[in-house]
C-alpha cells in the first residue's frame, strides 16, 4: 500500500522542477547565472524526490509496520521539505550544475558498489558453503571421485546413509556436451559471419542477420523441448535403424548397441546447445570481421588477392584474437545451459564420453540438489554449493583468457 504513493511523489518531483525552473528564471534575469534554469529545475526535483524515496524505502525495511497513509505522509512532508529548501537556494550564484552532476556521480558510484557488492556476496557465500561441504567431504574426493550418489539420509541405519560425492563424471558430462555443442556453434557461426560479412549483398544482410539473430532471443525451454520431442525421437530412429541393418552381422554387438539408444543422449543436447550459441558466436564474429580496417582489404585486392584469399590470409589473421575470445565465451554460455541438458540428455552421472550415452552436468545436478525441500546442513545440499563454486571457477577462468587473448594479441592498425 505504501508504494500507491510513488505516483504522487513523481507528480510532486515534476512539479518542483517546473517551480524550480520557473524561479531561475525570475531571479536571474538582468543577472549573470552560473547555472541554467533547466540545471537548477533539475537540482529542485532531485531534493524533492531523494528525501521522499528514502523515507519510503526507510519506512518498508525498518519501520514494516507502520500505517501505510502515516508512511506517505511522511514521505510527501520530506518532498515538500526538500523542495522548500531547493527553492531557497535557487540563486543566479548557486552552482546547480555541479550539484546535480555531483548527485549523479554518486547514483553511479552507488550502482558501481551494488553491482561489486553483489558479486562479492554471491562468492562470499559460495565459499562459505563450500568449505563446510569440504569438512565433510575430502576436495580430493569431490575432484577425482568417479562415483556420484549424492543420496544421504537423515537417518543413520537409512538405506543411503553414505553417499558418494565424486563429481569427475559432472565434468566429464559437462565437458563432452559443451564440444558438442561447440563443434556445431563454432564452424556454423564463423561461417555465417564471414558471409554475412563479406559475401552478402546489403539487402540480404540487412534481412538475414536479424532473422538470424532471433534464435538469440528463444527460451532455453524452448530448445528443450524442441531437443526432447523432435531431435531426441529423430536420432533415435536413425541410429535404432542402423543398428537393425546392423544386427546379425559382423558388427553384431555394435548393432544391438545402436538398437538400444534412446530419445535421451548427449549428441541431442549437444547439437541443440550448438544451435542456440550460433547466433551468439555469429554476432560477436561478424562485429569482429568488420572492425578489421577496410585499407587490409583494399591492400590485398590490390596485390591480386582474391576475396577468399583476403578472407583467409588476412582477414582471418587480422580478427583471430577477437575470433578465439567470441569462441570461449561460447564455452562459458555452453557450460552454464541448465534446461536443455535437463530435458535432452538426461540424469545420469556417467563418466564416459560416448556422445549416444545419457550424461548429466554440474548445472543440472545444481538444480536436482536445491529442488523441493532441503536441509541445509547435510553434505548432500551443500555438494551444490561446492559444484557451483567450481563452476564459477571454471566461467570465471574462461572469461580471463578470452580477454587476455584479447588484449595480448590485439593488433592496432592505422
């Protein structure tokens, strides 16, 4: 209820800034002002609005149970109260503008320290949550363990009582998915950029790339359920199909095998996790390509070099570094998908590598730990908190060396 008096407080701040301009320009006239009369109309809304919004943000956090019509009429006394003492100052001497740009910079400072803060509070509890999994669980077994059953129970003589926290084969789902995904992103992309780039004509770019584009802007569910009701079922039947033509032949166990795969695998998630980077890693590469300066191109038309060759010999070189940062910032966005694993390959902790293979990765089993209710001082809930530090350790080493490949072998060109 208390926030119903916000659109007063907008009215009442609207209206210190046309009094408060209205009064600049009264009392500068024939004078030499400092500031302009919008600069001071600005400075006469910001002590009119400030005051009331922290009366009402004080009101709601510390004062809950005040009355809310006590609460805003505190909170338009303070905007009467603030534009009141704008008003005094309002003067042909008053230094309006450094004033407001002073507000200002400060709003920033204030949305600089929210944004640090709150990264540094995600960590602080990560770690902290992390190092008391660790007093239960060995960092070596939790690395290196190749058996995970996170399944403890609350009881000692329950069935599960010990579970098994090795999270290798996580990473090994995770990793083998996220190169699926890459081996169709990676090659995909960089060729639609160099095209879009340097082949297409103006109207066919100006039509495709946004088109394109859009696939950045589809759910992840989306491309959930498009991986388990349509890819999933059609890699089915075409490796169940091979493995029938298959079966009774020399390569009889290799048959049997295929007949058995089912909708859930890592070759589906992988592929449909490539289909939803395209566009991130097309995007990013076209931008590239087309900062390398248009005098590369010209000098190497000149020397007799033909587009393909310009392409390859240097352009290529030229957008590499660029190219190679837009290629693992892909792997961090591949790394951290949750729902088109969930739904397309499956839960499964299995350390392997074959692509037909149901597998799970970190994110997902973050999920499955922290859903429905839990307890969180048993090893099995806090094992999410230590798989989320790792992979925040794994992005954050990622995004480290896209931006040092960035920035060591970037080349200035005149």
């Amino acid at each position: 209820m208390t926030w119903l008096f916000l659109p007063i407080l907008i009215v009442a701040a609207l209206a210190s800034w046309l009094g408060g301009r209205a009064l600049a320009r009264r009392r500068q006239q024939g004078q030499r002002a400092h500031s302009r009369p919008n600069q001071h109309a600005a400075y006469a809304l910001i002590w009119s609005l400030v005051p009331a919004l922290a009366v009402l943000v004080g009101a709601a956090i510390f004062l809950p149970s005040l009355g809310a019509l006590a609460t805003g009429a505190g909170a338009a006394l303070a905007a009467v109260a603030g534009a009141l003492f704008a008003f005094s100052r309002i003067g042909p001497d008053l230094r309006a503008r450094n004033r407001v740009e002073g507000w200002i910079v400060g709003a920033l400072f204030v949305c600089s320290a929210i944004a640090i803060l709150t990264t540094i509070g995600i960590i602080a509890s990560l770690v902290f949550d992390s190092l008391r999994f660790f007093a239960s669980v060995p960092i070596t077994e939790f690395l290196f363990g190749t058996q995970w059953s996170p399944q403890t129970a609350i009881r000692a003589d329950q069935v599960g009582s010990s579970g098994a926290f090795g999270a290798l084969p996580l990473f090994a789902g995770t990793f083998l998915i996220m190169l699926i995904a890459m081996a169709v992103a990676a090659p995909v992309g960089l060729f639609a950029a160099i095209y879009l780039s340097e082949y297409a004509g103006p109207i066919f770019r100006a039509t495709v790339k946004p088109v394109l584009e859009i696939l950045a802007g589809v759910p992840t569910v989306v491309y959930g359920f498009f991986a388990a009701l349509t890819v999933g079922p059609a890699f089915r039947e075409f490796f169940n199909g091979i493995g029938a033509q298959l079966a009774g032949g020399p390569l009889d166990g290799l048959g049997q095998y295929l007949m058995l795969v089912q909708n859930q695998m890592a070759l589906v998630a992988g592929g449909v996790m490539g289909i939803m980077l395209i566009p991130f890693v097309s995007s990013l590469s076209d931008d590239i390509i087309n900062a390398v300066p248009q005098s590369l191109r010209d000098g190497s038309y000149a020397m007799g070099a033909t587009k393909s060759e310009t392409v390859t010999r240097v352009l290529l070189p030229a957008a590499l570094p660029g190219v190679a940062g837009a290629m693992l910032l892909a792997m961090s966005r591949a790394i951290g998908e949750t729902m088109i694993v969930t739904m397309a390959a499956g839960l499964a902790a299995r350390l392997t590598f074959n692509p037909l293979d149901t597998v799970t990765t970190v994110t997902v089993q973050i999920v499955t730990l922290l859903t429905g209710d839990q307890e969180f001082d048993s090893p099995k809930t806090l094992a999410a908190f230590a798989l989320g530090l790792t992979l925040f350790l794994i992005t954050l080493a990622l995004n480290v060396i896209a931006q040092r490949i960035v920035h060591t072998y970037r080349q200035q060109y005149d």
